[in-house]
C-alpha cells in the first residue's frame, strides 16, 4: 500500500522524467494521490496533489523538474491516515520546509508523538502519521544531530511497520532510506546513478543490480553508492548485492490494453516455469509436510483461495489433514490450542502481506513452528521468515487482481503434492505418472483458451450487463475455483458476489434467487458432478440464469445452462484434480471483460492496493 520512490545522481540524466514513470509503475500499490519532490539551490521543490497520477501530470506536468536537479523522492498514496486530499498527499514537510520524506505504512504511535512534538512547538499541516516522521527528524537536527544521526534516532522512535524515503535541503549529496516491515529495494548503478523503491519494477529499466533492505535496517544513498546500516545495533552492515532476473517487457504492458489483460496471458509461460522448479526444492517441502503431525495452510484474498484447491489436492496423496485459515485469523484462533513443532505453509504472492507476516512470526516464535513459504517475490519479508521458501515463477503482477500468480500457486501445492504421493507411495505409479502427465498440459490447456475463446468470453458479458448481484457456485475442490472467480469479479467490476458452496446455498442465498439472477456454476465431470446436476435444476427452477464451465465433453450440466464456457480438457480424473488451474483463467477474463465493458479500469480497482501491508 502506497509505492515510494527515490533517486540520486551525478550524472545528465532527465531525472523529472525518470521519477515520473517509476511512480507510475508502482500505481498498482495506491492511486488516490501522489507527489514528487527535488532540491535545487538550497530549496525544495514540491508538487504534490489528490487524483490518478495521469490527472496530476496533466495540471502539474510531474516530470518538469528544476533545472540541477540530482535527486527526487516521490509517491504513489493509498489512503490511511486522512483522506486523499492535496495536504495529504506525500511528500510531507518540518516546520523549516527542508526535510521532505515519503512513506508507506503506518506510524501506530504517531498520536503519541505528535502530541510530543506540538508540546514542543511542531506545527502540523495534514492528518497523516507520515508527517511525524518530518518533524521528528527536525526535533533531532534542533538537538544538534546531522540529517544521518537525526533520521537514525526518529525512527528508532516510531513503531509500526513502514519504509521511507527522505532528503535535507543542507544534504543534498545523500539520501534517507529505512525500513520496518514495508518493502524497500535499493538499485544500484554503480559510480552513476542510486534508486529506491517499494517494489523492483520502479527501477527495471535503469537497472538489474539490487539490495533488498531488511527489517529495522537504514540505506544512505548517494551517486552511484549506498551503504546500510542496522538501526538497532547502531553500526554500519554489508549486504549481498543482487541481480535482477526479470525482463522490463514483463513490467511494461507490452501492446495489452491493461496489465490484467496481459498477466492472464502470461499464465500458460509462467506456469511452465514453475513446473521446472528444481526437483530438490519441492522435495524439502514435501518431506517435512511427511513428518509433520500438524499442519496448516494459511494466506489473505486470492493466495487463501489457492491454499484451498493446494490444500484439497494435496490431502488426497498425504492422508492427513490441513486446517486451512486466514492469516488474520490465525493468532486469534490458535492462541491456545495450536500444537507446537507444525508446519505452516504460508502463501502471498507479494510476500508482504501484515497479517501473513505476523501469523508466521507468531507461529514461529511462540509455536516453534516450520514455515513452508510460497510467495512470487525473492527476498520479500515472507521469505526471511520462512525455514523453506519456493518462489513461484509468476514474474511480475502488476495488475491489483492477482491472475498468474494465483495459478502458480495452486501449481506449485500441485507440485508437492505429487511429490509426497512418490515418497508416500500413496498411489501405484502408473497413477501417478497420469497425474504427472496432466499437471504438465495445464499451460496448453490454458493457452487453447486464450487462443479460441476470447471472443466468446467477451460476448457474455453482454448477456449479464445489467446484472449487479451473482452467485458463483460448486461443490469440492471447485469451491476454491468458484470463490476466486467471483472474487476477481467483485473487485474490479464492482459487482456483488457470494462464492459458495452449490450445495450450502440451499440454507439460506437461494432465497435471493429471481427471474434472470445469475449464477456461474464451476461442474467439472468429477465426484460432485452428479449431485451438482441436482443443484443446478434448483436454481434453475428459480428462474435463475444459469451461466457453466465445463469440460469439452460436457452434456448435462450445458444442456441445462443458459450459457456454456467449455474447457478443452479430457473428462478424466486426473485432470479434474488440476481445474483449479485450468477453469480459472476462463473467469478471470470474464471478470475483465465486464469490467471493460461497464467502464472500470481493471487494473485501479477501487479502494484496493497489491500489497495489503496495513491490518
Ligand atoms: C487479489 O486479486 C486481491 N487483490 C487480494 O485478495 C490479494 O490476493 C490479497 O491481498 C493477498 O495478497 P498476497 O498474495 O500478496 O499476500
């Protein structure tokens, strides 16, 4: 939540226009406000405002930078403290208009130090806790400290979880960057040019060379050079540099109208790759998962509705049972029941996400737990945390709804699982080979649609324009499918959905069903088929609009829907494991293209950010 963004150079280097494309790649993580900031000649230069960064640039022309200018700090603003108003917006000023700093989290004893600093004289010009930070840099440089040690000792002071970025008008050779909890990279192009930023994408195109901060760690960074330092035992770190592995295509939209379009479109590659993560890797998980007495699978949004179908498919070869919870209620439910010595899967595709973090660390620290992380970024904070981590080969996922990352997701659960059914024996080899075999043709299965059917997808969405209310429905492993489908329809077309289970909704959603209501039934022709056949004529009877994915072969369940979306896929159980995989892509293009269709920008949906690092 909000994207950060710093720069400083020696070199001729349009710096008003680098800033100004790096907060936009970083949009995805807040789009109520942003701002840029630069010194010249002794003075700050601010331009800051509420709106799109489009809208901004349009009144305030962003990359318009003084001329000299060496550095700039910037901000993309998702809405915490105060709403999104011009005064609010970052970068915040002290009292003395020379310290400007970005940031992104939250300050959760800002009252308290604000409080502090008025009774000392401070004065406050916006609602946010960001700008305690300011002054509370200011009140140590008052004490005699330089904009280093003064920034040191602040946050040393502030509590939460947040990453900053900030310059001094008296320091303009260097810039300020901490971190706690919040993502922060440092880029590097040596002698010449440093960066910082909330996420890798901000950077990619200036350069491959990376540090990921830690938690409690400060960076200051000047031209070309940056060195680390731990803020709680007050000496100087080294750090391993890293090299960026990832393409700028694939931050780029590359000729797509909106990056969710695209990303659904990497998801045949990126679920090849992942199927050649090292054999060794998932072999690690596995074994433990085999060792384990207790285990429990835990996340947020999209990644909790993988752990579902990754949870479904790997009971089937375990033999024992996964507790599925989300993350934010982990803590609270287990506190005084949950065993020591079990393995927590943990899976985030940004890694970030405050409530995982704290359900981990919690898990970790009090329960001795072992933490099994799946998460689409290296170095993320998820990954510190963990005793074994895989990383998904999504690449990146700019657009807010996650599409490929969730499909590498349920890829990866898949991987395992087939790997603890060959050291379990669980099943007869040959079997085992089958399911192999099918896991393998899921990107073709995938790619067959994205080459024949979009047409078709996009004339639905005609059918169900004036439709606000939808019930996505299945029973089995197609209940996680049906409740990621409709999540992904819920937050960017704005539309009420209930994803449930088709044969739960009996005891109570049916009563909402009327004359044309739709509902979107996931009846792949596995061991629930039967009985899903049963719940689609009840809520045919109804009046309902009954809108199905099926397999290629399907005869019952299209006979009696108003709409078809088949899947080419075999009718065999050996792929109906895998159709979490394979059926989502199909509603995660008509989730976009009702978006399209009603005007919303899939990629800016309202209220919401990629990186929930906020409780
Ligand atoms: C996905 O479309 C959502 N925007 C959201 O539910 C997301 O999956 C959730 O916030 C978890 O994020 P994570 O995978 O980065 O932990």
């Amino acid at each position: 939540m909000c994207g950060i963004f710093g720069l400083i150079t020696n070199q001729e280097i349009d710096i008003g226009k680098i800033t100004l494309e790096s907060i936009k790649r970083l949009e995805y993580r807040g789009y109520d406000s942003c701002g840029v900031a630069t010194i010249t000649d002794g003075k700050l230069f601010i331009k800051k405002d509420a709106g799109k960064i489009d809208e901004i640039h349009k009144k305030l022309k962003l990359d318009s930078f003084p001329n000299g200018s060496k550095l700039a700090v910037a901000h993309t603003r998702w809405a915490t403290h105060g709403p999104p108003t011009k005064i609010n917006s970052h970068p915040h000023v002290d009292c003395s208009n020379k310290i400007a700093i970005c940031h992104n989290g939250i300050i959760d004893n800002f009252i308290e130090l604000k409080e502090d600093l008025i009774s000392k004289g401070h004065e406050f010009k916006s609602e946010t806790d960001t700008e305690v930070i300011a002054h509370l840099i200011e009140e140590f440089m008052n004490m005699g400290l330089d904009f280093k040690e003064a920034s040191k000792e602040a946050m040393k002071k502030c509590v939460g979880g947040f990453a900053i970025v900030a310059c001094h008008v008296d320091y303009p050779n260097y810039l300020i960057v901490v971190r706690k909890e919040s993502p922060l990279i440092v880029g590097i192009e040596e002698g010449k040019t440093a960066y910082c930023a909330s996420d890798i994408p901000a950077f990619l195109p200036y350069t491959r060379k990376c540090y990921v901060l830690n938690d409690n760690e400060m960076a200051v960074l000047r031209a070309g050079e940056v060195e680390f330092y731990s803020l709680q035992e007050e000496k100087k770190i080294s750090k391993e540099l890293q090299e960026i592995e990832w393409s700028i295509d694939a931050a780029e939209k590359g000729g797509y109208d909106h990056f969710m379009l695209k990303e659904i479109h990497e998801e045949p590659l990126a679920l090849r790759k992942t199927l050649k993560i090292p054999k060794d890797e998932i072999q690690k998980f596995a074994k433990i998962l085999v060792n384990s007495e207790k285990i429990y699978i835990t996340a947020a949004g999209t990644s909790f509705y993988a752990s579902l179908a990754g949870k479904f498919i790997i009971t089937r070869f375990l033999g024992k049972y996964i507790e599925a919870i989300e993350c934010s209620e982990f803590q609270i439910q287990l506190e005084d029941c949950m065993e020591n010595n079990a393995a927590v899967i943990a899976v985030s595709q940004s890694g970030e996400t405050i409530d995982l973090i704290e359900a981990v660390r919690w898990a970790k620290e009090k329960k001795n737990a072992k933490i099994l992380a799946i998460t689409n970024i290296v170095g993320s904070s998820l990954t510190r945390y963990s005793d074994e981590a895989i990383v998904t080969r999504a690449g990146p996922e700019i657009g807010v709804a996650a599409t490929k990352t969730y499909s590498t997701q349920v890829l990866t659960l898949a991987i395992i699982a087939l790997e603890i059914a060959e050291i379990l024996k669980s099943i007869p080899d040959e079997e085992l080979e089958k399911y192999r075999k099918a896991l393998a043709k899921t990107p073709d299965i995938v790619e067959h649609l994205l080459n024949n059917d979009i047409k078709k997808l996009k004339k639905i969405v005609r059918n169900l324009e004036k439709s606000h209310n939808f019930f996505f429905l299945a029973r089995g492993i197609s209940i996680a499918t049906a409740k990621e489908g409709g999540l992904k329809l819920k937050e960017i077309a704005c539309r009420f959905v209930e994803g449930y289970s088709a044969a739960h909704a009996k005891h109570g959603p049916i009563s909402l069903v009327r004359k044309g209501f739709p509902i979107i039934f996931i009846a792949p022709p596995d061991e629930t088929y039967e009985r899903l056949v049963g719940n689609v004529m009840e809520f045919k009877a109804r009046g309902g609009l009954i809108i199905s994915v099926v397999v290629e072969s399907d005869k019952i369940i299209s006979e009696l829907s108003d709409i078809t979306i088949r899947i080419d896929q075999p009718a065999s159980k050996y792929f109906n494991l895998f159709t979490p995989i394979t059926f989502i892509p199909a509603l995660q293009l008509l989730a976009y293209f009702y978006a399209v269709y009603v005007g919303l920008n899939p990629d800016q949906p309202q209220n919401l950010a990629k990186t929930v690092t906020v409780h």
